[in-house]
C-alpha cells in the first residue's frame, strides 16, 4: 500500500489527507468543487475549512475522482447523508478488493442503513474497513496525538491498513466488528447535541455527566440489538468519542446543541456552518431504528424531536427527568 485517495475535501478529509502524507503515503485529496483544489495546491491550505492549517506540499489535490480512485487505498469521506451519491459515481472507478476506508458516521436517513451497508450495495467488489474515534480535524491537521478505532471483517487487511496509516501521532486500534464501530459514531453525534442542549440551559456539569452516562446506556443498547458488541463501544469508537463530542464547544453537533438551549432556532444554529453536524440529519434515522429493533432510547427520541420542531426544549428535559425510576443496568 503505497497510495492513499481521500475523497472529500472538507476539514475531515482533510486531515486526514495530512494523516496519509504524514505515513508516506503518495496521497490525492479529491475535492468536489476544482478551485478549491486548486486553491489547496497553489498555498498547500484548505482556507475554507481548516484555515491556517500548513498542509503537507506532498497531497495532490484534484476534482477528479477517478485519479483518487487509482490509488490502492480508499478514504471515504463524504458526510454520511451524501455518501450513496458519491459512491455510486466513485464505484465504476473502484477494483475487485480495493480497500474503501467508510470515515463517516450516521445512519442513513430512509434506508436506515449503515455506511458498510450503502458501500456493499453501491460497490460490492469494494473491501470495506472503519475509521472512528475521538478525533478532532484541527488537532489532526495540526499532529496532535490521536488515537482511532479501525474496523475491518478481514483481520489481515485491518492489520495491512493500520500499518499503512499508522504514525507516531496517530495511533489505530484494531477491530473486526464494523457494525459496532458504525454505531458508536453514529449515535454519538445525536447525544452531542443533548449534551450541547444541557450547557445551553445552564443545567451544570452533574446533569452533563448523568447525560454521557445514560446516552452511553442508549448507544450501547442499540449497537448491541444492531449486531455489535458491547466491548467495541467501550472503546474508542464508542465511549472515546462520545466523550470527546460531548464536552467542547469544539465539536459541531454540540455547538448545534449549545445554540438549541440558548434559545436559538435550528435554522439560525445552522446558520453560516460550512462543516455538516451529521448528528441533526442522523437523529431521526437513529430514532427509527431503534423502534425498529425495539431499543429504548429517549434521549435520541428528546433530540429528535427538538429538531422537527416537535417540542420545546425545556418541556423535552422535564419529559425526560419524569420518567418512571428504575434500576441502573
């Protein structure tokens, strides 16, 4: 493996288009809009997303997907409502067993699918591998310590993977349960915004950490009805990230979340945010697949109606703090 294609140019894909440098690896980062790309290689910056982030001179960035797609490496990083689209025009250009790394998190809003499932149905001769886990594009893009789940069904290619994108500041984990990794990435974002709800109203760090703790109960339910293990989310896909997502500003869902409980409107919180906070697309999709397998999880269900819109956010915390006691499991 010694090239890496990153398809998607936003601050994620950009950083980790800096990962894959940074590992040697030959890289092209494929950017749906040509000036950008060529803005990214004229002062090796991507100034919309990551602004004053130096770059690697070493990535190629380029509108063409399939001169990404030539690389033997795969990155897909597409945000999770778009990434059918992509990989329908990238699957012509994909090989028989080319890894295709899914960097997203959500679930599919209709289908209710997860991002291994879309990948297998619009590019079936794809090998697919996870990346998830706490981690930030700016302290990515910048060479900060960061360590990641990586997931992958084929323990050898996992191993061949990590090698590949492994640094000294960038550590993979290695896992072979997908629908696990999925899970805790996509439901993670729906509790950031909870989270960011919570600081809003100023309700204090108690209720902020009964909040992680029982949105890790709801995570940990769902990913286990959904096929996974209860092990993978206490990891770093799982637990890592949600505590990462739930406790700064930083993080876009919370700062949607944070916005909601000072009193803003959702159009106005979303306002002028050229990155996606997939936990407001995926917070019904995670709702109804959770009715689906019969999962409790009000949380998710409190966040999801505060979005449509369906209720206000203080009758959603009363609601909540109403339900009948039980016992911790």
């Amino acid at each position: 493996m010694m090239s890496a294609g990153v398809i998607g140019a936003g601050a994620w894909g950009t950083a980790l288009a800096q990962v894959c440098a940074r590992a040697g690896l030959r890289t092209v980062l494929q950017a749906r809009d040509p000036g950008l790309a060529d803005a990214i290689n004229a002062s090796h910056e991507n100034a919309p997303y990551l602004a004053g982030a130096a770059l690697d001179p070493a990535i190629h960035a380029t509108a063409d997907l399939a001169e990404a797609a030539g690389c033997d490496i795969l990155l897909a990083v597409a945000p999770a409502q778009h990434l059918r689209a992509t990989l329908t025009l990238l699957a012509p250009h994909i090989r028989a067993g080319q890894p295709v790394v899914l960097c997203a998190k959500g679930i599919e809003q209709g289908s209710l699918k997860m991002m291994t499932e879309v990948l297998a149905e619009t590019a079936p001769q794809a090998a697919q591998a996870v990346l998830s886990g706490p981690s930030f594009a700016a302290d990515v893009v910048r060479g900060l310590p960061t360590a990641v789940t990586l997931a992958c069904p084929d323990e050898a290619l996992g191993r061949a993977l990590a090698e590949a994108l492994a640094t000294p500041v960038f550590r993979p984990y290695l896992s072979n349960d997908v629908v696990g990794a999925e899970a805790g990435g996509a439901v993670k974002n729906v509790l950031a915004i909870a989270c960011g709800v919570v600081e809003g109203r100023g309700l204090g760090r108690s209720a902020h950490a009964a909040l992680i703790t029982r949105g890790f109960a709801e995570l940990t339910r769902l990913a286990v009805a959904m096929g996974g293990r209860a092990e993978t989310v206490a990891g770093l896909c799982g637990l890592g990230d949600l505590v990462l997502t739930c406790s700064s500003p930083q993080s876009r869902n919370m700062s949607v979340g944070l916005a909601l409980g000072s009193g803003q409107t959702l159009q106005a919180a979303l306002t002028g945010k050229r990155t996606v906070a997939e936990g407001v697309t995926s917070a019904p999709a995670v709702v109804a697949l959770a009715r689906k397998l019969d999962v409790e999880a009000p949380i998710c269900e409190a966040v999801a109606k505060i979005l449509a819109g369906e209720v206000e956010v203080n009758a959603a915390i009363q609601a909540l703090l109403a339900r009948p006691l039980r016992e911790e499991v």
